[in-house]
C-alpha cells in the first residue's frame, strides 16, 4: 500500500500518461546506483532455511569494518532503512523534534504518527547527505539530546560521514544498502549508535528482521572495498556528465550528490513533461515550481536522456 506522500518513483503512472512500455523508460526518479553489486551465487539454505545468528553477525562486522564504526557503538540490521525511520519515533519518550527540510519526507511522517511536536527542543533529525539539495552537515549543528543522522546517501563520500557520532548518547546513524549498491529491493538498512535506542529497535523488529538472501549478499557486499572504491569513481564521473548535458539545456545545478543531482529550470513541470515525451521520468516536488531531480542513467541509457533533451 502506497503511503501517499511524495517520492520518486510512479513509473506505471507515468507509462499510462505518457505510453510505451515500462521496458522503453529511463527511471531517472530515484536516487539509486543504477549499476547494481553483482550479485553473489547464494546456497540453497539461503532460501530455506531461518536465518541463523551466525549470518546475521557476520553482516553485523561486516557493516563494522566498512563504516569503521567506533566500539562502544551497537550495530543492527534491519530490512530497509525505511524500516528504521517507521518505528523509531514510536520506541521513544515522546517530545519535540526539529527537522530541518526540505528533506526526505518519511521522516517527519513517522514522528508526527507517533505523537511528536515540532518545536525541536528535545530531538533532531538531519539527513546527511541531505536529499535533494545534498547540504553536509556539521557537529557542531547537532546538539539536542537525541539526533539521529540518516547517512542513506553517504557512501559516496565516506570521508564525510559522522559515524564518529554513534559513540555519543542519545545518537543514532541510519545507513541504507539499496543506494549505493543498486539493491534497492533486498530492503537492507543499519541502525548504529546508542546501544539503548538500538536495542530497542532490535526488539521491535523481532527475531529474524533480515532475510537470508540480504543477509549473505549484504556481507559480501560490505566486505569488497575495491568494488565500492570504482563504484565512486564512477558515480562521480557519470554525475560530472550529467550536469554538463543538464547546464547545455539551460538548467542550473543547485545541489545533490554522485547519486543524484538538483537542477533549477525555468519551469520544473514542463521539463518533467519534455523528458517524460522522450520516455525519461524524473523527479519534481510539490513545493517548488523550478526544481527538477534527476538521478543517474545506466550505461545504456545515456543516449536515451540526450534524445530527450
């Protein structure tokens, strides 16, 4: 069931405005790597089996080593980070909480279900990366007695993640496997921080939270630096190529990461629709009228955007 709030995505919506065939669209809505991790060959226990506890620590170091997550920070899995961000308001003493957007809009969704007003003088959510525009944040700007940094973004600059943070009470780092590594659909997700927050979000979720696909394609994932090392390389090549055919066309680059980019253009809409022609979707917010997101295109889909534009 749809949650009804805005995101990318509505790609069979588009194909019935627009026509063709969903196999003929460049899905440029998202913010995903769209050259996915290969997957691995899984055993057939994998499938069939619960998934054990040794699974789930090895996936649980992994994320350890990868992140380089400071001991005295806990570390769990989850399917998805969306998960994380649905539940956690719920498991906390309800207050005030401050979030600054406009961002990722799942947030403030799930903490106003829960109960939370909005001043901001007990909580504060932040996303870093920030989506869509892509702001960084500093400690300094993170001093309320609960923050929790949502890093779905980050593994495109490690070096400027705040996982140095999880060691500090009352501080959670979310991390989400589906858009670095392309797998959006296995729902992977980590929570790090607070061993008390974390702990309550293990209980929440239950015994076996991850699948056993996840849990093995996710450690070995986290575990092949040199892959993530040339998927860098490349996000950030193929972004620096995107903004050179978006500027051609007129717009102006307003922010974003090697994961997507922001563009303001003169009419957002229109824009949206002279892609759309083109069977390239892309993505615009309701709160504004000029802005335009755009994700990357795969390597056969390149040819495909120029037409469009």
């Amino acid at each position: 069931m749809s949650s009804g709030r805005d995101h990318g995505g509505g790609l069979d919506a588009a194909v019935a405005r627009f026509g063709g065939q969903r196999a003929d669209w460049l899905d440029l809505s998202t913010g995903i790597n769209p050259v996915p991790y290969p997957l691995p060959e899984l055993a057939a226990e994998t499938w069939t089996a619960l998934p054990d506890q040794g699974a789930r620590q090895a996936l649980e170091a992994a994320a350890r080593r990868f992140w380089r997550v400071p001991d005295g920070a806990a570390v769990l899995a989850a399917p998805g980070a969306s998960a994380l961000i649905a539940r956690l308001p719920h498991l906390l003493p309800r207050g005030s909480v401050a979030i600054p957007g406009p961002t990722y809009n799942e947030h403030e969704a799930a903490f106003r279900a829960a109960g939370w007003s909005f001043e901001g003088s007990d909580a504060m959510v932040v996303v870093h990366p920030n989506n869509p525009d892509g702001r960084l944040w500093r400690t300094s700007e993170l001093s309320l007695p609960l923050v929790v940094i949502d890093e779905s973004f980050c593994d495109v600059m490690p070096e400027r993640s705040l996982i140095a943070e999880a060691t500090r009470p009352g501080r959670l780092v979310l991390k989400s496997f589906g858009k670095f590594w392309g797998l959006a659909g296995l729902r992977l997700g980590f929570a790090i921080g607070d061993p008390g927050i974390v702990g309550a979000l293990a209980e929440a979720l239950g015994p076996w939270p991850v699948s056993g696909p996840a849990l093995a394609i996710g450690a070995a994932a986290l575990q092949d630096g040199a892959w993530a090392e040339a998927t860098r390389d490349r996000l950030r090549a193929d972004a620096a190529r995107l903004d050179g055919l978006m500027l051609g066309a007129g717009a102006v680059l307003e922010g974003g990461t090697p994961l997507f980019r922001l563009y303001r253009v003169a009419d957002a809409g229109a824009m949206q629709e002279r892609l759309a022609r083109g069977h390239v979707w892309s993505r615009v917010f309701p709160w504004s009228d000029t802005l335009l997101r755009l994700g990357l295109p795969a390597p056969d889909g390149w040819a495909q955007l120029e037409a469009a534009l």
